[in-house]
C-alpha cells in the first residue's frame, strides 16, 4: 500500500509537469518492442468474469484485519483453496491472513494471522503481499518486508523481498531477505513482488520481481537460483519497462506466480497509468530463455469496475496476485483499492 500511496500522491502533485515530459526509451526496450510487433500469440484464457459482484473478504474487526484484507495469494491443498491474505490494522502494520474455501469463493478465515513482523526489516510496516508456490513438499512464500521505523531510505522506510518455507501453509520459517533494496545490478530502492516459476529451465529456477530503477521506479527484474533459497539478478536492466502512454506507463508488477506453457512462460502481472489506475496486463517469456520476452498485452485484460475497486484506501486498484489453475477455467485473486479481496474467472481456452 505504502508504495501506491507514495506514487498516487507524487502523481496528483506532479502530473501536469509529468505529463510534458520528454520520455527517452532505453534501446533494450526498442528491441523488446520490435519483438512483440513480429509476435503474434494469445493468452490461454478468455475474458474475465466477476464470481462475485462484492468484495468476498472485506475487513473486520477491530483487531490485526481491521483497516485492509487485500493483495491475497490462493493455492489448492488438501482439497481445498488456502489464501493467504494481507491483512492490516488501524495502525498501518500488516500481517498474514489465512483463509479455507470449498469452492474458491466463500472462504472462512483463521482468527490469527499465520505471519506477523518480528524482525527488524519487518518493523513498523510489517509483512504485506503473499505470493505462493509448491515445490516438492515444501511451499515457498515470497513477502515484502517492510520496515517504516529505520529503514535505509531517507525517509527512514524500506522494503525488501523476503521469503519463508512452510510445509503446512501455517508455520513457517524464515529465510531471510532475498534482494536487499538499495542494492543490485539496477535497482536503486526496494525490492518487492517476488513471483517464482517452478519449472527449472537451463538447471535453476527463475523469479521475476519489482525494482526500482534509476529515474524509473517500479519496473520488473529477473533473478535465478539454484535451491529457491539464494537468488542472483539475471540482467544489469529491467527485463520489463513501463510503455508512456499505455496502462502500464508507470508500473510493471508482477502478480501471481509464473505458468509454463508450450508457448513461453505467461506471467499476469499488475500494471499502473498516469494517473495511477491499476489494471492486468500479461507477458509472455520464452521457455528457453526467462529473460527474453515473446509478447506482451497491448490493453488490460481486467481493470476496476466496482465501487469497491475504485474507492479504498488506494483508489482505482485491481491487483491480482492469486492464481488457481482448474480443467476448463483459470480463478484469478485480487485486492481491491487495498482494502478488499475480489476473484475472477476465465475460460480455459480449448488450444490449451
């Protein structure tokens, strides 16, 4: 939340002067542009459709979910969808919800959070935006660490890509931090939104994540690992960049874990405009090689619509971040103008 709060109000302040600026585009980003106008392809869904008309996790109480129930992760264990939720009191400090459902709409949460801060990268700001993958019997959960205390940001705040291991979706233990912010090849401020591939390609795994890059905040990375515990970056360059004047022209986050298709590696991820409207977009990677992107999407495949999508404690937000892959329909999960939990579907197109 407190990264869309910052650009919305840089946004409401600056966006007369923004939008008379002269944008130079990078020559690696001409030449992801020349790729995509060869490319044909189309995603493996159709259009998306609401489940739900309402919010189907909205805050309560006066306690650790009180403020927001946003940004969630869902996978399928035991039967059941299992979310894990961002959930935030009134005194802007996040921790992580957990939440079962028989038919991925109505969920019944667990009174405690399943993660809360305790270390010192979690002070203040606490732990926000799960993003879940399985490999083998162990789930790897990648989290923003967000320290609002004494982070190393002048404005003393940080946040910081984190990860921790379960293997019941309920306890977990932490790894650590897994990109440092100020650090790295081109990021110059924080870390966030780590979504892991789990098919190995060329003998690692890969993980595309959000940076912050000189004079251009909030652009998407790629790192590789060989054990999911310590991660490299792969290029000296995002390997996505905002478009001006397009749905994504000021962020390019990832959302929910990647999926390996006969095509490439389709990866949903959460796009913001000039002013600062969230909608989803999708990439497609190749299979061969993480970093080279095949296609891109011109327009939002799903964008806020809803009063509780528009209005909350960022407005105009979707931000997908849950996947759940059935037979013949993709469910997608969303917080809502981060204060809210939605979910849409889409036909699993018959191609694929």
């Amino acid at each position: 939340m407190f990264r869309k709060e910052r650009l919305y109000m840089q946004t409401k302040l600056n966006f007369r002067r923004v939008s008379n600026r002269l944008f130079l585009i990078p020559a690696f980003a001409l030449m992801v542009f020349a790729t995509l106008a060869a490319t044909t392809y189309s995603p493996p869904f159709g259009p998306w459709t609401r489940l739900s008309t309402t919010a189907i996790l909205a805050p309560q109480g006066n306690g650790f979910e009180s403020a927001g129930t946003f940004n969630p992760s869902v996978v399928k264990h035991q039967g059941k969808f299992v979310m894990l939720y961002r959930a935030q009191d009134t005194k802007g400090t996040s921790s992580l919800g957990y939440a079962t459902s028989d038919d991925g709409i109505h969920f019944v949460r667990r009174p405690e959070p399943v993660l809360t801060a305790e270390t010192p990268y979690e002070k203040g700001g606490g732990v926000e935006d799960p993003r879940l993958v399985k490999v083998g019997n162990t789930f790897y959960l990648t989290y923003t660490g967000y320290n609002s205390v004494d982070g190393a940001g002048e404005d003393k705040k940080d946040a910081q890509l984190c990860l921790a291991t379960s293997t019941d979706l309920i306890h977990w233990t932490r790894k650590g931090i897994i990109l440092p912010a100020y650090k790295g090849k081109w990021n110059v401020k924080w870390t966030k939104s780590g979504a892991i591939l789990t098919d190995k390609i060329n003998g690692k795994y890969w993980m595309y994540f959000l940076g912050d890059a000189r004079g251009q905040d909030s652009q998407m990375g790629v790192a590789y690992s060989e054990d999911l515990l310590h991660w490299t970056e792969a290029l000296d360059h995002p390997v996505l960049s905002s478009r001006p004047g397009t749905f994504d022209s000021k962020v390019v986050e990832p959302g929910p874990a990647p999926i390996l298709t006969p095509e490439g590696i389709l990866l949903i991820y959460n796009g913001a405009d000039d002013k600062l409207v969230y909608s989803t977009g999708w990439v497609l990677f190749d299979k061969k090689d993480p970093t080279k992107v095949l296609a891109r999407a011109e327009k939002p495949v799903f964008a806020p619509a809803y009063e509780w999508e528009k209005v909350g404690q960022v407005p105009n937000v979707v931000f997908v971040e849950g996947l759940v892959r059935e037979e013949k329909r993709w469910l997608f999960y969303y917080g809502g103008a981060d204060k809210t939990v939605g979910v849409a579907a889409a036909p699993l197109t018959q191609a694929h």
